[in-house]
C-alpha cells in the first residue's frame, strides 16, 4: 500500500468525547504507530 | 489488533505514539477502552470510515468469512485473545501504519482477510526506525 500521508493528514476522527481530531495530529510530534481496527469489540 | 496494546510500554519508551481507530460511535471506543485495558491509550473512531476508504482497507463479505478468518480466529483463541461483542461494521478490514514524527511512512499493511494481522514484531522493527529519525 501507499497512502499519501499529506492527503490523509486532515481527515478526522472523534475521540471518546465525540470531538473531531484531524489523524495527522497522531505523527504531528512524535512517530506513531496506528492501528486501524476491524470493529470495536 | 488489539494485542499491540501488550507493546505498548515499549514504544513509549522509544518515544512512538500508539493509537487505535476503529468505526463505532465515541461510546464504543470508549467501551472498547474498558473492556481491552487500554488505560492511557488513544482510542479514537471513523464513523464515516473516511480514513480507512483513503487508506484503500477492503470491505465485503468475502473479506470477513474467507476460510483463513477460521484459522486466524482459532489462533487468536489459543493465544487468549476473544472477540467481545462486535461494535462496527462487521466486513469493514484494518490495518497498520507507522510514521515518522512530521509524517514520512515507514511502513503500511493492509488487512486482506478479518484475523491478517502484521507480525507485531515486524511493527515493532519499524517503530525503532521511526523513532531514529
């Protein structure tokens, strides 16, 4: 796979509370490692 | 997937973030945070399944009961892990990626069949990578 990082940087997310958080904000300032889940549970 | 929560004191050292996406509501994930022991952990949701259509991660029936998912679930079992009530989309597949602080890949993998995870340990390979940048 090759993603375009740039492009995906900006599309959100919620978090617990419901609040939008852009996913580049995970490698914003440190490396990350993402885990993209089937489902919850 | 979740399994990589069992790494996660070892990528805080290394300084790397460890986040999950899944596709449920806010609620879910944070049931899921309860239930997994996630402690700390971001847990965050893609109702939309935005990032995971950017991504390209398959979705369909073929993908969720192929007969590899009885393998991967049979060795999912033995090694403790059990599926908690299903809490998504049911034929939507993951994945993995890491990324340099900025945003550079260092590594994607995209879940063919529900169960094809990536070696964690391949993941944690690339993690000291990334952190070395």
């Amino acid at each position: 796979m090759t993603p375009n990082l740039p492009a995906l940087a900006p599309l959100t997310v919620l978090d617990e509370q419901g609040r939008a958080v852009p996913i580049g904000t995970a490698w914003r300032d440190a490396p990350a490692v993402l885990v993209w889940l089937r489902h919850f549970g | 997937m979740a399994g990589f929560r069992s790494r996660a004191d070892e990528l805080k050292a290394l300084g790397v973030g460890l986040y999950f996406v899944g596709n449920g509501t806010p609620a879910m994930a944070s049931e899921f945070r309860d239930y997994m022991q996630m402690g700390a952990l971001p847990v965050w949701t893609d109702p939309k399944r935005q990032t995971y259509a950017h991504l390209g991660f398959k979705r369909g029936w073929m993908t969720a009961l192929s007969p590899a998912v009885w393998k991967y679930g049979a060795r999912a079992a033995a090694a403790g892990f059990k599926q908690g009530k299903q809490a998504g989309d049911p034929i939507q597949q993951g994945g993995v990626l890491v990324v340099k602080r900025g945003g550079e890949l260092v590594y994607g993998y995209a879940s063919a069949t529900a169960g094809d995870h990536p070696p964690i340990d391949e993941v944690m390979a690339k993690a000291r990578l990334a952190a070395q940048a």
